[in-house]
C-alpha cells in the first residue's frame, strides 16, 4: 500500500530535550515536505527537500533541522524544543513536477511542556 | 505572496442538502489548485487537482470548479459521511510548497 509514515503519533515532552520525528514513504517520491498546523493558522510549511542531500526553509523553519540522507526517509529534528512547538506536524511527498498533488502522513501530535 | 481564503469558516447541512464551499486566491503563476478533505486528527487526503479557469472535476457527491480567482467545491446530497474539513491550497510560480486555505469544517446531520 502506497503510504507516508510517521512515528511517534503522539508525544509529550519537555523543553530543551532533544527529539526526532520520523517520515518514510513507499512512493519513490523525490519531493518531502514537513507542516505543521495550528488552529486558526492552518497548514504552514516548515521545511522541503527536492531530493536526497537538497533542503530548503518553509515558511516557518525556525527551531528546526531536517536531513534528507535516504530518497524514502526525512526526518524532522527538534533540537531544544519550545512551548510554541507545540503543534500537529504532517510530514507529505509528491513526485518531483510541481504540478503533482501531495501525500500527507497520519500525523504527529506534539505537547512539549 | 501567495493568500488563500475560505468560506465560510464552518457549514451545517441537512442529509440531502446540496451546497457550495468557496476557495478565493491570489497567486502569481498557478502551478495547480489542491483540493483536500481532513478527518479530525488525521492527515489531509486527497480529493483533486485543478489547473486552469474552466476545468473541472468530480468525484461522487463532491465537485470542483476553478476560475481566474476562486475554485468552488460543490457537494450534491450530501451524506453524514461527509462530514469533515476540506482544505483549499494552491501552489505559485514562486514557491514550491502548498499555500493553504484555513478549511471549512463541514456537518451533515442524519
């Protein structure tokens, strides 16, 4: 089954400490995106990559890092996360044409205390 | 800058009760029109994609329409099973994210 996969779905934690959210897709997608969503500020786009070792900034990077070493694989890395990081974070692919709708995951619910 | 905007905010139906969800926009290059549907704590799925002032696209009760400055989403007898968000987004000639719509939340009643 083509699919986007996320891991954890759920976590809390607390300032400061250092977490990982995982993505992979099955779709042999070149393009990965990260969003995040909001209430009342919708999806926005943390940060993109065109393919593997090529990243670029979303509309709000700050506070996070991604790495694209594998094509299926792309991580999103909160280094000393933040009460406003708090959020809904959906990781999506699409084949390289821009023209191509995306594939969203099931979703990370993130509290960080 | 890309800006999206959807009407209204919330809509509640009756079962049967055709209506229309509105998606204004403003792009410089539109690369493709995105229409999605999210159920409560999951991903957006999927529903169509619209390129250019005229298409059009439908899918079971649901149907979409695109000119130069909105896209419409009409759904026709709707179903309690359509209940959810449908999200709106586009994508410029400047950007290669997905802009986003803040989505109509949708309720059929039975």
């Amino acid at each position: 089954e083509a699919q986007v996969t996320q891991n954890p779905r759920y976590l809390i934690t607390v300032t400061g400490k250092k977490l990982t959210v995982t993505c992979s897709q099955n779709m042999n997608h070149e393009y990965m995106s990260w969003y995040r969503q909001d209430p009342g500020l919708g999806l926005r786009q943390i940060y993109y990559s065109m393919n593997v070792e090529v990243t670029d900034k979303g509309d709000v990077p700050e506070g996070y890092k991604v790495s694209r070493k594998e094509k299926r694989n792309f991580p999103l890395i909160l280094e000393s996360p933040s009460p406003n990081q708090t959020s809904l974070y959906f990781c999506a692919s699409r084949r390289t044409s821009s023209y191509n709708e995306q594939f969203f995951g099931p979703g990370t619910r993130l509290t960080v205390l | 800058e890309d800006q999206v905007t959807q009407s209204p905010e919330a809509l509640r139906l009756q079962e049967g009760e055709s209506s229309s969800l509105n998606c204004s926009y403003t792009v410089s290059g539109l690369r493709g029109l995105f229409w999605y549907r999210q159920d409560p704590g999951k991903g957006p799925e999927f529903l169509f994609t619209l390129y250019s002032a005229g298409e059009e696209k439908e899918k079971e009760r649901l149907k979409a329409t695109l000119t130069k400055k909105e896209s419409f989403l009409h759904i026709t007898a709707p179903k309690p099973e359509d209940s959810a968000t449908y999200l709106c987004a586009v994508r410029g000639g400047g950007a290669d994210g997905l802009t986003f719509g803040k989505g109509t939340h949708l309720i059929i009643q039975p």
